[in-house]
C-alpha cells in the first residue's frame, strides 16, 4: 500500500555549507527521498561558497526541488544557516547538517513540528566532561546551551521569524532563547556517529566568543555595581583623610596628599566606569523586544461577545434559515418582518 502524501503544509530543508563530494551527494538524494515520500511540496536549499557553486550544480539535474544560494568565501557556518533560513518559504524549515542524516528521522521531527508548533532538536545521547561549563555560560547568556544539541532542528515559520529577529540569530538558531514563548522538543539521536572534539573547533570557539559577547547586560550591570561601590569608597577614604589631618599632629609628611590624590582618581574612575555601564545598558535595552512580545497568551472569564449579542438590538439567522429580532433591555422589540 502506498502511503499517502500529507499535502497541508510546505516543507524546507536549508543545509549549509554543503560539501562537494560524492558520498554528501548521495545523502542528500537519500534525505530528499525520505522527505518526498512523506510530504507532497518541499525544497531543499544549498548554501556553497562561490568558488565551489559548479561543482554542486550538477546536483540540480538529479535532485529536484534544490535551491542553490551563492554566498561570498569566507562567509561563516552560522551567517550561512540564516541567509537559508532566511529564504526558506516552508511553513515548517529544518535547518540541518547532512553529517547527522543517519541519526535522525528528520521527517518525524518535521511532523512533531507541525504538529506541536514546537521547535525540535536532535539530541545526542553522549555528554562533554564541558557541558555544565556551557550551560552555565549559556544560562548567563539566556540561551538553553549543551554539547548534546545537534546541528540539524525543525521550526514552525512563526518561531523561526522570531529566532531571525533575534539580536543574534546566528546563536539564536544554533541554541534556542530560554523563552517560555519559544517551546522546544527534543529527538535522541540513534547515537551511530561519535563527534570528533576536534571537528570544527574554530566552530565552537565562535559560538563561545558569542555567548560571552551575550552575557554583555549582566557583566555591565555587575560593573555598575562595583563601580558605585568603589566611588563610595573612595569617598569614605577622602574624608577619612581629612579627618585624620584635622585631628591628629603628627602626621606623616606626604600621607594626606598621596592619600587624597589616590581616593579622588578612584572616585573619578569609578564614576566613569558606571556612567558608560549605564549607558551601554540602556544602548542593549533599546534593541531588546517590544511591549508586545512580553504577553505570551490570555484567558478571560468574561464573555463579552456574547454579552454584546443578547444586549444589541440585532438580527441573527436561526437553525432553520429564519431570523430573530434581538432588543436592547426598555426598549420595544421590532416586530418581525412577514414575507409572503
């Protein structure tokens, strides 16, 4: 029995930085005849350096539904991922490495999906001696960062525009936001291909070059603190100083200037270093989301509709085709209408 193709929904799958080889070629024909067996529209976009485009070009005679995209050389992994996130049209895209097709069901994850319009993301099953430093860091960030994250997750169009209007979607899409707004699932992988720590290093060294950059809000306001705490400080010796002159005579030559000059350049500094955390924050708080994005749903116990509907004088059809004259409370009911 031939199974039957779902045709509600448009699939897109955007892989990066494609390899030109011949064993990539043949996982990606693989790929894409899983996902056509189960879906009826799809594509598949390619993101490839400019000098390796013809060698990937012959891949369009044989596979159909591809997209090529042309990036500049040089152009980073993850900027490659959102230039083809961004092109994708699917309702649902899988952002997805061609590496990571043996160990995952990409097209149950398209369908969990759809389904639950939840973000799914492949899970290893092995853990890095590293990953509580990197959740950590992540947790500081405000992403949900771990080794175990895959490359290769499926996103309904509605989250996937807002990760893309993320401050930084490039880590946006690598490591979703602790979001309550922004679900995520998780698929184990079958655990087939073990990572090599090496493979990508200048990958990963990115990622955690970003993720220190994301932890910009909470590192300036910890400086504010201990700017202000320091200009306090520094006041307190200044006047200590002072004190010390006033009461005391016999005080070493040199002590109350060397004293004075060293709590006011501190007072100085310090009140400088908070000045430029203020305004470094409040530079990071204008680009955050807007008023909008921080209701995430509502329930009401009031029906005012249906309030609306029983206090206006207003005509509504009944079940049989005829209407009903509804008046509002001391006012006269009109009379119904005969036809002949």
């Amino acid at each position: 029995m031939i199974p039957i193709r779902r045709e509600d929904i448009f699939v897109s799958v955007c892989i990066a930085d494609f390899p030109a080889s011949e064993a990539a070629a043949a996982d990606l024909q693989r790929l894409c005849a899983a996902i056509s067996a189960r879906f009826r529209y799809w594509e598949v976009l390619l993101t490839v350096p400019a000098d390796r485009a013809e060698a990937c070009e012959a891949l369009m005679a044989c596979v159909a539904n591809i997209r090529l995209l042309k990036v500049r050389h040089g152009t980073p992994f993850y900027r490659q991922r959102v230039a083809a996130a961004a092109e994708a049209i699917g309702d649902v895209v899988v952002v997805a490495a061609i590496e990571e097709r043996s160990e995952l069901d990409m097209p149950a994850m398209i369908e969990a999906a759809a389904a639950t319009g939840a973000i799914v993301i492949g899970q290893r099953r092995s853990r890095s001696p590293l990953n509580p430093l990197l959740e950590a860091l992540g947790h500081s960030a405000g992403f949900r960062t771990s080794t175990r994250n895959m490359l290769t997750a499926a996103y309904p169009r509605t989250l996937l525009n807002r990760l893309l209007a993320h401050p930084d979607p490039q880590l946006a899409l690598r490591f979703p936001p602790a979001d309550p707004a922004l679900p995520v699932l998780w698929q184990k992988a079958a655990g087939l291909l073990r990572p090599c720590p090496l493979c990508g290093l200048g990958r990963k060294l990115g990622l955690v070059q970003k993720l220190l950059v994301s932890t910009a809000p909470r590192v300036l306001a910890l400086v504010g603190l201990l700017s202000l705490a320091v200009a306090l400080a520094s006041l307190a010796l200044a006047l200590y100083a002072l004190v010390v002159w006033l009461t005391f005579r016999d005080v070493q030559p040199g002590w109350f200037t060397l004293t004075l000059a060293l709590s006011l350049t501190a007072t100085f500094l310090s009140v400088a270093i908070f000045g430029l955390s203020l305004g470094l924050q409040k530079m990071i708080e204008g680009q955050s989301g807007g008023l909008g994005e921080d209701i995430l749903d509502e329930r009401s116990s009031v029906d005012l509709f249906g309030q609306v509907m029983t206090e206006l004088n207003v005509e509504v059809a009944d079940g049989t085709g005829g209407k009903a004259a509804l008046a509002l409370p001391g006012l006269p009911r009109l009379p119904e209408r005969k036809t002949a």
